[in-house]
C-alpha cells in the first residue's frame, strides 16, 4: 500500500501539490536490468553528499525545486535524456531531495492485469524484485516516487494497468524500509494520480499533458539549456554520415602499412599518443565539442557552407584525415581496441602499462593487469575519470559519422561500453544494436548486449560516489 493510500487523497479539484523537493544540477548512473536506466541527482555534483536542504539555509543556486506532479513529470524526459515510453520510472527521495532515478520497460501486456497467475505472476515477482534490489543502492533512500508510462486503455472504474504489478511493488519497497509515497500515470494523451479514484479529487481520464511542458519547472530547465530526444534512438547520430572517399582511402593506406605491426612498442604506443590527443582535446575552450573541427546549428548538425558543403567538409586538411585514418584503422586490432577503453577511464599511464602486462604478463608484477581487466568488466570499484569518459564519447560520437565497416562497429561498441558504464542502458542497447548491423555478430558488441541482458551492473555504477553525474545543467 503506498504512502498516498495510507494518508488519503484529498478531495479538491486538482490534484494535491507535493511536499516540496529539491533535484541537483547533476546526475549519474548504474545500470538495470535489460534497456533500463538508472540515474543518481545530487547538489553539488556529489550525490552521496546530497542531504536536505537547511530550512533557514539560503538553497544553492544549481538546486531545482520540485513542487508539484508537473514538476516531477517534467524532470523525468530531462533526467533521462529521452521521453520514457511503456516504462516504469522510480525515483528515489533523501528526506526532502530527489535521488536515484531508475527507469525500466514495462514487462508488457501480459503482465498488465488485475490477477497475473503462473509465469505472469513469476516475471511480476522477478521484476518487482530487481527495483528493490537497484533502489537498495540509494543508502540514503528513505521513499520512493513512482511514474508509469503507458498507452494501454484505462476504462474508467477500472483497475489502473498493472494495478498488480504495483500493489507487490508498494509491498517489496516497504519491506525494504522505503515508502512509496505516490504515482502517476502517463499516455494516452493526459496524465493522472495512479492510486487516486475519487472522481471529485481526480477527473476522469486525467489532466491534458500539456500541464507538463507549461510547468514552472519544465520552463527552467529549457531556460538553462536542458532538451530530451523523443526516443533514445533520435539522440544517436548514425555512423558514416559524414564518410569521404579521401578519409577511406587513406585509411585503406594505414591498413596496409601497419598490418601485422599494432601491438609492436612503437606503433602501439603512438596509436595510444594519437587516441590520447584526440581524447584530450576534444570539447575544450576553443575546440567544437566531438572535435571534429565543424561549426553546427543548433540542433547539433553541422552547418552548410557555400556550394552545400558543410563546415566540417571543408575543415578536412591532410593532417586531420591523416590522423582519422590511424585513428579509424587502430580499432581493427583488437588489443587497441580496448586499451582505448582503459584509457578514457583511468588515463595514459595506467592504460598503457596495463596494456603491457595483458599482453605479455609479468609474474612478478600482475597488478596493472588485472586492474586493466578490471575496468574492461566493470568490476573495479574506483570510479572511471568522468571528464575523461565524457571527452572520450564526444570524440568517438564524432569519429563514428565518419567511419564504415569493422571500425564503425568497434566505435558503436565503445560508444555502448561507456553507456553502460555511464548507467544508461537504454541508449548502450542502441549503440551496439548498430554495431550488430555495421557487421553481423560482432564479439565484442555480442558479449556487452549478453551484460545488458543479463543486467549485470559495473560496480563503481552500485554507488552514488563513484557513479557518473551526468551532463548539461542538470
């Protein structure tokens, strides 16, 4: 039974305003199961630190106020980075602030009823299960907002959909010490009180979901700068949209000059040099975000020139396609490959002794390797380098639109990592779902999607000290 149950849903004719609460300016994440995501707001970028505000205490300026459902409807999109569509979206509360955001695909129809029995009843069961489980993480939890995203029909004096689902969820999230404090129901146009069914206090079928956008909440967040993607595939730009027939020769060039010499001293190390260049100049004062040279508009595509060349066509000098090139052809090798990842998360130093001791293993000084190992499957506790990781997907984002084929895949593939990594599985699922179709049954894309679906979780995402605080303003 959830807390708005227990404390009764007063009659009036819009729905009660929460208490207030307050959201940071940042956020971070680990995993869930299959697409899922799950995001930590703090203040401060800390989340671990995040406490609740000193009534009498002036509120930090990077503080959002959260006042009403619409408010918390409206930072959802934000949150995420997209609109949740047929989710489940928990928010977790610390006293008067929000913490982790974990979102979820609905297990589907078949489990939207009133009385699931058999394997209905058993995914219910799993699935209610994993939510605790990932809210579990929030140390500091102490209740929990719940959003329901879903066109299913709701006839009026009906049960909600999933009305089961939430009534074992409001039961399991109790047991475990937290309160569910309320829900809504988004679709089908309006959105409501989940619990609520008194005709007077909450009109049938709901409030417009124009409510939403007109928020005083929603109206900051656009003001700083915040915007979401209608689907996390419209946030990810498709590879090779920006290939040239100099950038493919030339690294059909590389290809051949350095076959059978990667992982030789030398060239690794120059590889590792050129990645590390590129990795630390990219995004800036001064340089494009994604690095790539161009001017863009303001969606983010680059911008047309005369002669209906674009910026970053014409930004294209020898030496820049030169190194694209070493760049692209590296990723063919597979122990480049994923050093790169090693050394977005920890730096030059660690990524490249590390490299050296997988390779060619030293009895007598195994820790290098096994740490590199580690980072690799995400059992390391120590929290990858955020800036680093950032700067990294900003230069592969921007190198993918230029590459094909084998090192296409291979930066789809690092793309999708670092989404796990970063919490945000929704957006890894579509990252090497390309990576699949550049070239079919790609391994490494194949044993990541095998993480996703299994929900493994990397462990510097289990904490809200070492997991990723977000990006943009909030």
């Amino acid at each position: 039974m959830s807390e708005h149950q227990k404390a009764g849903h007063p009659a009036a004719g819009r729905p009660a305003p929460l208490r207030p609460f307050s959201a940071g300016s940042t956020t971070g994440g680990a995993a869930a199961r299959g697409t899922a995501d799950r995001k930590v707001s703090g203040s401060g970028g800390t989340a671990s630190d995040a406490a609740a505000p000193d009534a009498a205490a002036p509120e930090a300026p990077d503080v959002l106020r959260v006042g009403t459902p619409q408010d918390i409807l409206a930072f959802v999109p934000h949150c995420l980075g997209f609109q949740p569509r047929e989710s489940l979206v928990l928010l977790a509360l610390r006293g008067s602030r929000l913490g982790a955001t974990l979102r979820l695909d609905l297990p589907g129809p078949a489990c939207s009823g009133q009385m699931p029995e058999g394997e209905q009843l058993d995914l219910i069961l799993e699935y209610t299960a994993r939510i605790t489980s990932l809210l579990s993480g929030d140390k500091r939890a102490d209740g929990v907002l719940a959003v329901m995203y879903t066109d299913l029909p709701w006839d009026e004096g009906t049960p909600a959909p999933y009305s089961a689902l939430m009534e074992i969820l409001a039961d399991d999230v109790e047991d475990s010490g937290l309160r569910l404090r309320d829900a809504w129901l988004a679709g089908n146009g309006a959105w409501r009180d989940y619990f609520c069914a008194d005709g007077g206090c909450c009109p049938w079928p709901g409030n417009p979901m124009g409510e939403i956008a007109e928020s005083r909440l929603n109206a900051e967040l656009v003001y700083r700068g915040s915007a979401y993607a209608a689907s996390p595939a419209e946030s990810l730009r498709p590879a090779g949209r920006l290939r040239s027939s100099a950038l493919d020769a030339q690294v059909e060039e590389v290809r051949r000059t350095l076959e059978g010499r990667w992982t030789s001293p030398e060239v690794f190390d120059e590889v590792l040099a050129a990645w590390e260049r590129r990795i630390t100049t990219t995004g800036t004062p001064g340089q494009p975000v994604g690095g790539d040279g161009g001017a863009r508009d303001s969606s983010g595509q680059p911008q047309p020139t005369g002669e209906g060349q674009t910026v970053e066509m014409q930004a294209d000098s020898g030496a820049r396609i030169r190194e694209d090139a070493l760049l692209l052809a590296s990723l063919e090798c597979k122990p480049v490959r994923d050093t790169i990842l090693v050394l977005a998360a920890t730096g030059m130093a660690a990524a490249a002794e590390g490299a050296r001791q997988w390779l060619q293993p030293e009895p007598e000084a195994p820790g290098a390797g096994q740490q590199f190992r580690a980072i690799l499957i995400g059992r390391s506790r120590s929290a990858p380098d955020w800036d680093r990781m950032d700067r990294t997907y900003e230069a592969f984002t921007a190198l993918v639109q230029r590459a094909a084929g084998e090192p296409a895949a291979a930066l789809l593939t690092l793309l999708g990592w670092i989404e796990w990594a970063r919490g945000r599985s929704s957006r890894a699922e579509i990252c090497l779902s390309g990576a699949l179709r550049e070239v079919p049954g790609y391994r490494l894309a194949a044993l990541l999607r095998e993480l996703l679906r299994r929900g493994e979780l990397p462990q510097w995402a289990q904490s809200p000290s070492t997991a990723w605080q977000g990006e943009g303003p909030l």
